[in-house]
C-alpha cells in the first residue's frame, strides 16, 4: 500500500489537502491530518471549498509540503493554477511535494480517510525552525480571527517577531503576504 507509517506519523501533521470539484475544478488548502491509533482523519469545519468537494466526491489528495507561501495562499485564497501538478483519476498534486496521499473520504462527524495509494517523491534534511513553525500558526490564528478578534492579531504579531529573528526568506515572505491578507 505505501509508505503510509513514515508520512503520516501519530499526531497531527500540517499538509496541504487538494480536491476537485464535482465539475473537476482543483482547489488546495491546509488540512491538519490526525492520525490516531489505526485511524486517520481530517476535523473539517463544514463551510470550506474542500468539505464540499470531499462531500460531493469522497476523494481527497494529502500534500506534503515545506513552502510557507503555498500554505498562506491556500488558506486565504485560490492557489495559482502554476502550483497544480495535474494526475490522471485523482486529485492533483502541489509543485514540489515531497510526498502525497491519495485517500478516499467519508464525511462521518470527522472526514474519515481510507489510503488508497502513496509516494514518498524526494527528501531532504530535517532542519527545524521556529521561523517556519511561528507561520504556519500565525496562518492557523488566521484562519480563525472571526472567532480570536484582537487577541487573534496579537498571536500574530508575536508570530511575526519569530519569523523576522528565525525565519528564512520565504518564511518573510509568506508573513508578508498573511499580514495583507489579513490587513495586520
Ligand atoms: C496549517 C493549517 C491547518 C489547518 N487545518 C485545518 C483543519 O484541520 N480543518 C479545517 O477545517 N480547517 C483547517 N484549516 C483552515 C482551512 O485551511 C481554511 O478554512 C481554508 O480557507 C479552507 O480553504 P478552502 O475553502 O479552499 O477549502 C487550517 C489552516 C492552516 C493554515
């Protein structure tokens, strides 16, 4: 079946989820994938393109990702159609992911995902930053500053002191671009 134990390790992992829709238009968003004893699962806030697409074609692609401006895009906006790496019966896959999942998906409470085929495309070496860590939160905080309000702003303020002190160049950029789509 793949490499499934060594992409998507216990816990939540951050990816970037791609889908079609039922007229076979793609869309990508970050999606945090749980996996939890045996299951895996995506909790998906009903309202976003990619719970309509999964609900109306139960197939989903998990994107393995490092680009810090490919997760901010995504969130907030359509993914350029440059990103989009067309595969044939599935959802596409991102321009430089390092591994994908393609599952299929049942929207049960939870968006329930079964496996059906995987690659592991390239690797590189692990090299943690809080720069890269401090964005992908401060694009979470983000996605949810209808509910956060000023305190929302403040995290991602601070966010953004981490991503100038640790941050690479497109770590910079990506906050840039969170600080002007959210008008921060
Ligand atoms: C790193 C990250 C992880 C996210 N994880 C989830 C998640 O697990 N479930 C969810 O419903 N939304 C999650 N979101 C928010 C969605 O990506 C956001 O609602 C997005 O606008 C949906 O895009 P779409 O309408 O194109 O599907 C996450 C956002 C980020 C930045």
């Amino acid at each position: 079946m793949g490499p499934i134990d060594e992409i998507l390790q216990p816990g939540i992992t951050e990816t970037v989820v791609t889908t079609l829709s039922i007229d076979g238009k793609p869309n990508a968003a970050p999606m945090g994938i749980v996996r939890q004893n045996d299951s895996l699962y995506i909790r998906m806030f009903p309202g976003s393109n990619t719970f309509r697409n999964v609900s109306g074609t139960g197939k989903l692609v998990i994107n393995i990702v490092d680009d810090p401006v490919v997760f901010v895009c995504s969130a907030f906006r359509d993914l350029d159609e440059s990103y989009y790496v067309p595969q044939p019966g599935m959802p596409p896959l991102i321009t430089g992911v390092y591994a994908w999942v393609y599952c299929e998906a049942r929207v049960e409470g939870t968006v329930r995902l079964t496996p059906v085929k995987s690659e592991i495309v390239r690797r590189r070496v692990p090299r943690f930053s809080r720069g890269f860590a401090a964005v992908i939160d401060a694009a979470v905080t983000g996605t949810r500053l209808k509910f956060l309000g000023e305190e929302g702003k403040k995290k991602i303020r601070e966010d953004a002191v981490l991503v100038e002190k640790c941050g690479t160049p497109a770590d910079k950029e990506a906050m840039r671009r969170l600080k002007e789509i959210l008008d921060i």
